[in-house]
C-alpha cells in the first residue's frame, strides 16, 4: 500500500515542490522517515504518532516508509507534520487514494491532532497555484494563504476535520483573506521644529529612494526625523505588497493575516550581528535588510554596529539582493531597500564645538567615524549634518508643513520617474536605481552642470561611483522642482551631501556657488 502527497520546501522566499511518498511493507513495525530532513522533520514521526493516538487510531503494524522526495533536497521545519499524517491516511484508506490529488499541504501537527499554526502560509500557497494545486493549511494561516489570489485554500483545524471534509461529512469554508491594516498611523514631519535642511534631505530621499545619513549632536532629532522617512514614501503597490509580505511570511511576522501597504520601517539594535542584518542562521532565516525589502532600514547609532556587520551591507545596497552561501545550497532574499544612518560626531557625542564640546576633538571624531569603512560611505548619497536644536526652535510654533505636503511633492517627483520608465520601456523606475546610459539619458545635464561635476571628481572628492550617485541626486533635486534636465543648482545642491574633503571632521561638504 502506497500514498503520495505534496508539500513545498522553502529556499528564500522560493517554495520548492516536494513529495511525501509513504508505503507500507511487511517486516518489523518501525516508523523510517528517509529524504535529508532536519532535526525538526525526523521528530514529525513522534508527533504524527501521537496526534493519531490523540484521534483514537494507531498506526499499523508494520514497517512504514515516508520519503521526502527529492531526497537530496535539505528540508528544514515542522510543516512537513501533515503532508505526512495525510500521506499515511490515504495509504490506510481513511482518506480516499485521490482526494489529494490536487492539494499540497503545509502544517505541524499537536499531539491530539490538532493542526498549528507555520511560517510561510503565504509563499506556498503562491507557489502551489503556479503547480496548478490547492493548499491544506492549518486554520490559523488561512486568512495569510487566502491573499494568494486564485489559489484554493483549504484551512483545517484539525486532522479530524480534514477527514471529515474529504469523507463529506463536514465541508470546510474557503477562508477570507485577512484584514488590510490602516497605513496612515505614522509620525508626522510637522512634530520636527527647526532642522529645515535636514527635513529638505529628508524629501530629497524619499523621492528618489537614496541612502540616508544624519551626523549631529544627541537631542538634534535624528532618530525622530528617521521615523517619519515612511509616511513620506507612497504605498507599496500590489507588487511590492507580494514581494514584502511573502518575505515577513517567512519570517513568521504576519499576525492573522493582516497586511498593511506602509512601507517597512527596521531599526536593529547596534548589537545586531552580520547573520542578524543581512540573514543566516541555522535556517538561513531572512534578516534586516530582506525584512525592510521595499521600505526603510535605520542604524542608529552606526559607528557603533560591528565592522563586518556594516560591511556585509555594501553588496544588498548595490545589488538589492542577499545571497546566503551555504555548503549544500544557496538562498537569496531581496533586499532593495533605503538605508538611513544617524551617528553623533564623536563617541562623546557633541564633536568639538560648541557647549559640551569634546576635548580631545579632532582626533576623537577621526577615531570614531573611522570605524565606518570609505565604501559603505561612498554608497549614502546624502551626507547631512544636523546642528544641535536652540531653545529658540523649540519657542517657535509647529510648522505649516508636514508631512502631508511634503509626500504630495515626493508623490509627484516618482511620478516623473515613473512616467519617464515606462516611456523608455523598462528604465530603472527610481532615480536611485539608474545607471549608465540611462542615468545619463534622463540626467540631460546642461554645460554649466557638467563642468562642475567634472571639476568635483578632478579635485578629488569623487570616485566614480560617487560620480554616478551625485548624478542620480541631481536629477532627483530636479525632479522635486519639476525641471526637465539637470542644471548647475541641482549639481552643487547635490555635491553638498557628498563628502568633497576626505579626513576632515565632518565631511566638509562643498557649498553651493562655491568654486572648485
């Protein structure tokens, strides 16, 4: 007697098909479980056992065979549970032979036979509608599966109902996909008083999508000005929804299947080590930057955070992707995301000016800023100081704008983008993201412009990639002004933000209108 279910093995956020064979044959009564199964899959043989005890049934007396094919395919989790108990029962009879014909299955099983709650209900209920499938998920994760689209989703609660069901004794309901979670709960930009250069960066940012950070004393609102990045960036489309929401699936982060279109917000500890930023682990899990995939990464407190792990952050902002090697496989997350940095001037905090000023200034803001390496700096586009906020700031009122306005400008600008992509038939739809000919295309920079980009880089203060990324932020200051191509202005407003004098405390940004 033999049985076949499918169930799915995660690689990423990629669900892999895999197939439950059971048989039974004559011999000694033992349970193998064979098909390169972690520690979590060979304990499934104890808890479908015990969840069958828990039904009132045993297992039959006999030597029983359940390979997890294809067999050299590591599998990893405790949802492999039900495909397996169903694989059993149809072998048994207690099921008919083909009512799983078309269904693959996820779920981990309790010991009286109730079916729990795992991660990923999301990914492979996608992934068994592009098998032509339905999915058997516990109940828990049926409002998540239902957001699949055209899948068939069948959410159980326990093993007795799943029999019930295909004996058509009990039919179970389709589930409804969950609650689409208001995305308007965010910081306003109006709390911020004072700090209008900082806020116009801030703009500058969200409508090109570019790299982030804030270098000032404590108190000056770095960390409040980072919060309120999100609600100036739009919804996520249906897409990106997709992408983010099957990567936070995989990281068991969707509470009844609640969704929200809010851009995500992360902000690890400084603690967080390199497999905690970028992903690994054991079960090569996804990590910081693969979790605000489509959204916004904060570092707080950067200098702070373990070289290698800023380091291993260089290869995700250039290639929007994380690649976990491992011996036996590799797993890729997206990790297109916006990486805003704050940091104070010194370890001491207010750098060597001012009250409270550091005394062994410069050399301890040298020392302290050293600790982040001249590439992963070379990669944030804005560089912006942030000066200490006077008690004159905070007498004045709030101000006129917020954050309402200042997104309706950003909303404009990528409609430009956008606009500009999709005449092109496949442009980079973010300034952020263009390169070569057609960064040059759509920069369309005037003579004045060019020869003051091109006396920046002979000075000194521009690498090439700093080339490009000052280009790409130029063309986003326009886009914010509504102009066709590129002028001066937007050229020396860009190179403000960029680092023009290595090994000065600061960065000594250039000044507009200044000569190089």
């Amino acid at each position: 007697m033999a049985a076949r279910v499918v169930t799915l093995a995660f690689s990423g956020v990629e669900a892999v098909r895999v197939d439950v064979q059971v048989q039974f044959t004559s011999g000694e009564s033992k349970f193998f479980l064979v098909g390169m199964g972690d520690k979590a899959v060979s304990e499934s043989r104890e808890r479908v056992r015990a969840a069958f005890v828990g039904m009132g049934l045993a297992l039959p007396a006999k030597r029983i065979i359940a390979n997890l094919a294809p067999a050299d395919l590591p599998k990893e989790g405790s949802h492999y549970d039900l495909p397996i108990a169903l694989a059993i029962m149809a072998a048994m009879g207690i099921i008919p032979p083909d009512a799983l014909d078309d269904w693959a299955a996820v779920g981990e099983l309790a010991l009286d036979g109730r079916i729990t709650p795992v991660a990923g209900a999301l990914p492979a209920a996608v992934a068994a509608g592009g098998l032509g499938l339905g999915l058997i998920c516990p109940e828990a994760c049926g409002p998540e599966a239902a957001w699949a689209g055209e899948t068939r989703v069948l959410a159980a609660p326990s093993l007795i109902a799943l029999v019930n069901h295909f004996r058509g004794t009990q039919i179970l309901s389709p589930p409804s996909p969950g609650q689409m979670l208001d995305d308007n709960l965010v910081p306003d930009l109006r709390d911020v008083k004072g700090q209008e250069n900082a806020k116009r960066a801030l703009e500058i940012a969200a409508a090109g999508g570019h790299n982030l950070s804030f270098i000032g004393p404590p108190g000056s609102g770095k960390s409040m000005m980072a919060a309120r990045l999100p609600g100036l960036l739009p919804p996520l489309t249906p897409e990106e929804l997709l992408q983010t929401s099957m990567i936070h699936s995989v990281a068991g982060l969707i509470a009844r299947g609640q969704l929200t279109r809010a851009r995500p917000f992360r902000s690890p500890h400084h603690s967080a080590s390199m497999a905690a930023l970028t992903g690994g682990g054991l079960k090569a899990k996804p990590g910081e930057v693969s979790l605000a995939h489509n959204g916004v990464l904060f570092l707080d407190e950067l200098p702070e955070f373990g070289t290698q792990a800023l380091d291993s952050l260089r290869q995700p902002l250039e290639t929007g992707e994380v690649v976990v090697a491992r011996a036996n496989a590799h797993v890729r997350y997206p990790a297109r995301f916006q990486l805003v940095a704050a940091m104070n001037p010194c370890r001491c905090g207010h750098g060597g000016a001012g009250r409270g000023a550091c005394g062994r200034a410069p050399r301890c803001q040298t020392d302290y800023q050293g600790r982040i390496s001249g590439p992963l700096m070379d990669r944030i586009d804005l560089q912006v100081e942030v000066p200490p906020v006077t008690a004159a700031d905070l007498a004045l009122p709030a101000p006129t704008e917020g954050t309402v306005e200042a997104s309706a400008r950003v909303a404009q600008a990528r409609g430009l983008q956008m606009a500009r992509a999709a005449g092109a038939g496949g442009g980079a739809p973010l300034n952020a993201q263009a390169e070569g000919d057609w960064l040059e295309t759509i920069a369309d920079l005037d003579p004045p412009a060019r020869a003051l980009l091109s006396r920046a880089a002979e000075a000194g203060g521009l690498s090439a990639r700093g080339w490009t990324r000052t280009l790409r932020l130029a063309r986003t200051i326009a886009d914010l002004e509504g102009s066709g191509g590129v002028r001066r202005v937007h050229v020396a407003e860009a190179l403000i933000y960029r680092r023009i004098a290595p090994g000065t405390s600061m960065g000594a940004p250039l000044r507009a209108g200044s000569e190089l």
